[in-house]
C-alpha cells in the first residue's frame, strides 16, 4: 500500500533539519515553514502523517490544525505536534483541536522513528480496514447484480442479523463480524442466470436445480479467502437456506447441524424479503410478516430465535424505520 509524504511544518531551519535528519533515510519529506503553507502543502502534497510545530508566527499550529481538520481532503490525515509545549493545558488542547500525538522539543531521532512509525502503521491499518469494507460492499452488491432485490436490503438485514445474535448472546465483537458478513450470504447469485433471477413468476423444477446452486457457488469464491469476515461469510452462503426442520438445501442440514450464524441470517434475510416490494409482489403487511415467521417457527427457523425475533421486534421494527428512511432519501437524491 503507498504511503505518501511526511509534511514536517516548523519556522525555524534548525527544527527542520533535525527531523529531515532524522527520519530521511526511511520516508518522502516535503517541507512548510508556516501555517499557511502547511494548508497548501497538505492539499498538494496528500501527506500521510505531518508534522506540525505550533508556536510560528501568523497563524500557529493549533489554528492550522483546526482548519486542516475542518477541510475534507485533509481531514483524515494525522497530525502529530512537535513543540516545547509540553505541560498537560498544552497537550490537551492539541487534542482537543485533532492532533493524534505529541513529540517535544528538543527531539530525540530514535523518538521520532518509532512515534513516525507507529502513525504510519494505524494508517495502513485504516486503510486495509476500509479495503476490506469496499471489497464486502462489492461482493455484496455483485450477489444482487441481477437479482430482483434493490436498494438496501442487503444492508438493512445485515442489520437485523446482528440486532438478532446481540439478543441470542453473541458477543460485540462478533456482532460486528456477523453484521459485516451477512451482506455477502448471495454473492454466489452472480453465477446465476439472469433469466432464473429476474423471473416475475415462480420457478419451474428445473430453473429451482439452478437457484440452488448459488449457496455452492458463493461458498465457492468466499471460502478461497482465511479472513475471518470471509469465512464466516462462506458458511453463511453456503447455509442460509438450510431450515430447522432439515427440509432446506443444499445439504438438508437441521437443527443445531446448522451454523447459528446461517439460522440468524435465514431469519433476518426472510423477515425483510417479506417486508419489501419486489416486481413479483407487493411487500406483505407487518402483521402478515410476522404471523408467518411465527408460524414457521420449528419447520423454517430454531424456535429459540423465534421467541428472540418476538422479544426484539420493537428494535427490529425501528432498525427498519432507519434503513428505510435512508433508502427513500437516496432515491430522492436520484
């Protein structure tokens, strides 16, 4: 992953040399000796970490700070004050105005290596986070390609999904993993014909053959990865579609042979699939909704679930309310 250049910001040449000193052998520098143009070098430059003084004259480092962290395109990158102002006021106002760290003056080379390195490691820690995050997005949205779903669904039961393992005792951590997952459970539907997909009517027995392979199809592509968020994605393609009672597919797995992850993200997936207009169908009443999930409660889906989907309706009906008012506001944008 690239890394752009280290913006070192100070009026005084000495300060400036020492740092050029000390970190030139490892990174980029480019250079700024006042606040002013610490602003212009950061939207030039694109830096990934800057280093700023604060007391220069004109407009000081906690100013340029505030203005850099107030500007979209410099908002994200981290400053680290380097400056003899070291009592706890001083500090705690840099952070008050966006500074990550501090170095104080007179700095010490070896100091400055390891609290450079240590921001430029969170950095590209952030950056893989979010590369993961647009590839999850990207699969979850190749899955729905040609699929009759539309807007957020996949989202919105994501959402349901992990409303549902929080209540079934799941941890936060692995919450937030199932919540990041769930999006993925059809991405083996890009295998799948549009034809099949976007059928208006009922499948015949022959296009049902070919539906049903999407669970292999998806558990196909997203098991080649060892990330956790992949793997746990990979059971639920594969899984979604299995039922309590073992009358599912593509293995006809029941009960507890199921994943609890897959018995959660069969239950959210159904429970908005129900509550959304499709071109086959109008989205079914909220009581009709839920008489039905009740009634496959033991057949369709674990009545353990059952009885926590009854207890959380409320949250699940505001998580609804949230998500629906997003997509109405996107398409009013449109």
């Amino acid at each position: 992953m690239a890394v752009g250049p280290i913006l070192v910001v100070d009026d005084e040449p000495l300060n400036l040399d020492a740092i050029r000193e000390a970190l030139k052998a490892s990174y980029r520098l480019v250079f700024a000796t006042s606040g002013s143009d610490a602003l212009a070098a950061a939207r030039r430059h694109k830096p990934s970490l800057i280093l700023l003084d604060i007391q220069m004259p004109g407009m000081d480092g906690y100013e340029a700070c505030r203005q850099l962290k107030a500007d979209p395109r410099t908002a994200a990158i981290p400053v680290v004050f380097v400056t003899s102002l070291s009592e706890t006021p001083d500090e705690t106002y840099g952070f008050q105005v966006g500074a990550v760290d501090y170095i104080t003056k007179p700095i010490h080379p070896a100091i400055v290596q390891a609290r450079v390195a240590n921001q430029l490691n969170l950095v590209r820690a952030s950056e893989l986070e979010q590369s993961h995050r647009d590839a999850i997005s990207m699969l979850g949205e190749a899955g729905h390609f040609n699929d009759t779903d539309t807007g957020l669904h996949i989202w919105r039961m994501a959402a349901y999904a992990r409303a549902i393992a929080a209540a079934a005792g799941w941890s936060e951590e692995a919450c937030a993993l199932l919540e990041l997952a769930a999006p993925m459970h059809d991405t083996g539907k890009i295998g799948i014909p549009g034809t099949v997909l976007r059928k208006p009517g009922k499948l015949d027995a022959d296009e049902w053959v070919v539906m049903r392979t999407h669970t292999t199809i998806g558990h196909e592509i997203l098991s080649k990865s060892k990330a956790p968020v992949f793997q746990l994605a990979a059971e639920l393609a594969l899984r979604h579609h299995e039922k309590w009672d073992g009358s599912g597919y593509p293995d006809g797995l029941a009960g507890t042979a199921i994943p609890e992850s897959a018995r959660i993200v069969a239950l959210a997936d159904v429970f908005d699939a129900l509550t959304m207009k499709r071109p086959y169908k109008d989205a079914w009443p909220m009581e009709r909704v839920i008489r039905f999930v009740e009634e496959n409660s033991g057949t369709h889906f674990e009545p353990r679930l059952i009885e926590i989907f009854t207890a959380i309706l409320p949250q699940l009906l505001q998580i609804k309310e949230t998500w629906d008012a997003r997509e109405n506001a996107t398409e009013t944008q449109t």
